[in-house]
C-alpha cells in the first residue's frame, strides 16, 4: 500500500552512526591486564572500529562468517563488538570460564573463522587450539610478541584504512551468537540478528527497564561473554552513556575504585558478585562514596531479599531484579516498582512490601509476552499456582543453531519453554520458584529450592546457601542445605532450622545441612546446583 513508512532497517550500523556523530566527545574507559584505567572517547572508538573492520574483510572474513572473542570487559572487545556485524559477520562471543574441551566443541560447532584473543588468556587458548582448526588469531593488549601464525590487533588496525563505505547489513542476518551455559549436555548456540539486537537495546533502555540515559555512567560488570553483557554496551552507545568496564578485575575492591572514580550511575550483574561487594563495604564503614550509583540491575539467578535490603538500608544503593536467559538476548522480566507498591515516604508496612515486591522477578518488559503452563494447561495468574514459564517476543530465540535436539523447548504456537517454574500475579509479575530440575517434589508436594536458599542468605552467619533435592525412601525427595559461613561466625543445624520455621511450611525446611567451603559456580558466576546434586546423590540421612 502506498503511503506507508520507509523500510528502514533496524541494524547495528544505525548505532554505530549514532554513537560515531552525536557523542564523539562520550569517553569509554576500561580497567586492563595490569589494573591501570585506559580511556578514550566514542570518536577514537569509531575510527578504531572502522580499521577493524576494513582488516576483517582484507583477512577474508565473508558475510555470515563466525568471529569469536575470546575476552574480557574492554574497549578493543567493544570494536569487535561492533566491526565484526558492520561488516555483515557474526560476533562469536566464547565464555573464557568454560573447560577447553567445552570450548572446543563450541568453536568447531560455530565453525569460527577467526578468533581475537586477550594476551591473558593466551595459556587457555594453548588448550584448546589442537582441539580446533581457526584460521585466523588475533592478539589483543599484547605486550610481547605474539604466538607463531598470530595477529597483533594494534599492527592489524594500524595497517587497516577506516572502512567508510560499508552497505547496511540485512536487518534479519545474524549479528552476534552465544552458546548457553547449560549444565546438563553441550552448550547449544543462539543467534541474534540485528532486528532482535536492536529492538532489545530499544527495550532494555526504556524506564520500565534499565532506564539508560546520555548522563549515565555504566559499568557492565557481567561480562561482554556473556549474552552481550545484557546488552548494555549497544544502550551506551546509542544513546551516549559512558561506558566504565572492569575487564579482568571483577574482585570487590576493583570494582568499589572504579564506581568511585568514574562516578558510575548504573551496573548490573549477578548476585555473587554483590554479595562479594556487600561484605566488602561492610568490612570498610564509611570509606567510598557511592553516591552516584543511582541503580544496580541484579540477575541471573535469584537475588535474596536481604542483599537488596542491605545495599539499600546500609548504603542507600537501590538493586532492582531482572530475570532473562541467553535465548531471550537476555531480558525479560523487571522488578520495577509499580505505582501500587509504595515507594518515597512510606509506613513500615509499606516499606516491607516494597522489598518484598523487589524480591520477585518482576514483570515482562514491553514486546515480550508471557504464560506459564501447568500439568493441566496454562496456568491462573493466581500468584499461587507453579508453572513452567513460556515466552515469546522478537528477541527471544526461535530454534537453536544447528540442534535439531533442543526442538522440544519450542511450541507449535511460537513459544519458548524457558524451563523455569513459575508464579505470576495478576499483574503479570512473576516469581521465579525454581529450574524445573531444581525443583524439589517431597510427598507429591513442590518445595522451591531458590525461596529457601534466599531466606537463608538473610541469615547474618549465612555468606552463601544453596538447596537442591536428595532422594529420600519416604518422601521420594527432601531438601539438602549446603551452607558458607561467613568468617568468624558459627550456625548449628537446628539454629537454620529454627530460623527457616518462622518462614515456610513444617515440610519446606531442609532435612540436613551441610557446612561447606564454598558453593561451586558455573561458567557464569551462578551457584552450580548441579555439582551439588551429584555430590549429594547418595546423601543418607540420619534416622
Ligand atoms: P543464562 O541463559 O545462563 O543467562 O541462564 C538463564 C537462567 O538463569 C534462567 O532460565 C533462570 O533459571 C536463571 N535466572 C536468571 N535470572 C534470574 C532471576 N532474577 N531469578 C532467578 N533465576 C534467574
């Protein structure tokens, strides 16, 4: 029909142009290798940018090709962020915690064409490399001379000219992929074309979500491995917010100096690393001031309520909860406060639903639809009834890469079965009970392993808690409290046990508690439930 809008296509490059024209003078800073603070601004970015991708194409890199990073937090990962998809190839993100043989698998999966490589992870790649066949290696910060048959990034752009004359990208080609950090069988991989990148970033920068503005300063603390690090980097550059990232350094202290310094506005990652930053302003009363952060976005696994009581009665540091996956590029849901929930000046009534309503996962961001489904169909937004949550929206994923096997987790109506189960509201806020294999069923009833673990982590002894399912020759399955004292302090059993009684049902409360040295993480930073599944599995429990 004639009289309708452009087709104008939803593309990186229009991110690229925007951030290379408005906000030349925008700085980006990052933390390198060797802890100094390196930066420069959106203008030397551009240019930079625009060598690396004038190299890709003279090294031979073809529409649809896979380039993978293999990297921290850092202004050379931002190039490739972006030259790698302005040049129509796919950004391969590869997560650097992963075993060699995992990340064999993943870039012989991808079949990446090149790889651009952090000096420091040099000794990993060693590994992985006879497992592989990867053409081109690109070294990144290197400070002596680079392996046999590798690149030197800054030799490879100070022999490029700027690319100025690249055509658009379709908006429906892949721009960037991720393999998910399943810990049952092989990462499976997610592709993001550039209509789903773009259309996220104008999501996730929307006040109903992470609220990005050009006066903010950003600090992705999860990492640029990991689904895009939220996907914030694009949000800075469109819209012109200073990026603050830490590379390699994610220890509290490292991060606590750089909030200060650069004045940070806005972070996000997952609750570990809070809880790592909460005991370290605890152990340093009144030493840093914080008082730019204006937000704290947590995700990734649930965020006890006691972390975002403490950050914000301790500190006056406001947390809010996402909840998202790899194959929703990865947001979904916010905990922003609706305007029924009291927030400014407010009775102590008030006040304790406020938190409580923080403590949940919050509601679907605009453009992504949900529903939860029961052993009966869907399921009431009663608040009350557990389902597994489907979702649907045009960032999330349709299929994975080339594994027919994952073709369950997508329904016949154009759903993907996120796996987590649920409870929404009428609202449509929704609470996170647990991953369905998580999910303990004792005497044919549920109990929600990700409720207990965060009440125990309000306990003041309790650094970090995690519950998962043993078998039991009554119940069929009882819950198991594996616990991380924090130092100097003592819990006995029946002390936790005691302390959970006045929260949960007689039947919640954990069967054993297990006192440990620390919870095993994932590739990701989140609490390894599966490793603590297998080391519990024939757990007898004391008669
Ligand atoms: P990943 O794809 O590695 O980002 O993991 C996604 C999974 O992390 C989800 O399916 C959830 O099980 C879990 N997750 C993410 N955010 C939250 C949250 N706020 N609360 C509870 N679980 C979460």
């Amino acid at each position: 029909m004639n009289g309708l809008m452009m087709d104008y296509p939803l593309t990186l490059a229009t991110i690229f142009r925007r951030a290379e024209t408005l906000y030349r003078t925008r700085e980006i800073v990052w933390r390198a290798a060797d802890s100094s603070l390196h930066r420069y601004t959106f203008a030397d970015f551009a240019v930079r940018t625009r060598r690396f991708a004038r190299a890709l194409l003279d090294l031979g890199i073809k529409p649809g090709d896979r380039v993978a990073t293999l990297g921290w937090n850092h202004g050379a990962h931002l190039e490739a962020y972006f030259a790698i998809p302005l040049i129509r190839g796919v950004l391969h993100t590869l997560n650097l915690r992963l075993s060699p043989d995992e990340l064999g698998y993943i870039v012989n999966h991808a079949e990446d064409r090149a790889v651009i490589i952090d000096e420091s992870l040099l000794p990993l790649w060693e590994k992985v490399r006879p497992l592989v066949n990867v053409p081109t290696v690109i070294v990144v910060g290197a400070t002596k001379p680079v392996p046999p048959g590798a690149l030197d990034y800054e030799a490879v752009l100070a022999g490029a000219a700027p690319a100025m004359d690249l055509p658009d990208p379709d908006e429906q080609e892949a721009a960037a992929m991720c393999y998910t950090t399943g810990t049952t069988g092989r990462s499976k991989g997610v592709l993001y074309s550039h209509r789903s990148i773009l259309l996220h970033t104008l999501g996730l920068s929307l006040g109903a979500c992470m609220d990005i503005t050009e006066r903010d300063v950003v600090t992705p603390v999860v990492p640029m491995f990991h689904v895009n690090a939220w996907g914030m980097p694009f949000s800075c550059l469109m819209l012109g917010a200073k990026l603050a990232m830490p590379g390699p350094h994610l220890d509290p202290a490292s991060l606590v100096d750089l909030f200060v310094r650069e004045r940070v506005t806005i972070t996000g990652g997952v609750p570990t690393i809070w809880l790592g930053v909460l005991q370290y302003l605890d152990a340093n009363p009144g030493k840093f001031d914080l008082s730019s952060i204006r937000a704290m976005y947590v995700g990734g696994s649930a965020v006890p309520q006691s972390l975002i009581e403490a950050f914000e009665k301790r500190y006056g540091l406001r947390i809010y909860q996402a909840w998202g996956m790899t194959e929703m590029s990865p947001v979904g849901t916010m905990g922003k406060l609706p305007p029924y929930i009291k927030d400014g000046s407010r009775s102590p009534s008030e006040e304790a639903e406020m938190f409580r309503y923080r403590a949940k996962q919050g509601r679907p961001v605009p453009l992504v639809e949900i529903r939860a489904r029961g052993d009966d169909g869907l399921v009431p937004w009663d608040g009350q009834t557990m389902g597994e949550l489907e979702v649907r929206g045009p960032w999330i994923a349709s299929s994975y890469y080339n594994r027919p096997d994952g073709a369950d987790r997508f329904t016949a109506d154009g759903w993907f079965k996120t796996g987590d189960i649920v409870t929404i509201e009428a609202d449509a806020t929704i609470t996170i009970q647990d991953r369905s294999k998580d999910l303990i069923k004792s005497g044919g009833e549920w109990i929600s392993s990700v409720a207990l673990e965060c009440a125990l982590m309000g306990h003041p002894a309790i650094a970090e808690a995690a519950v998962v399912p043993v078998m039991h020759p009554k119940w069929a399955e009882r819950p198991l409290a594996a616990v991380v004292l924090k130092p100097g302090t003592k819990a006995t059993a029946s002390e936790l046990r005691d302390f959970l009684a006045t929260q949960f049902p007689k039947f919640w409360l954990p069967d054993a508690f297990e006192f440990i040295d620390a919870i095993p993480r994932t590739s990701a930073g989140k609490f390894k439930k599966s490793e603590l599944r297998e080391r519990y599995k024939d757990y007898q429990f004391a008669q």
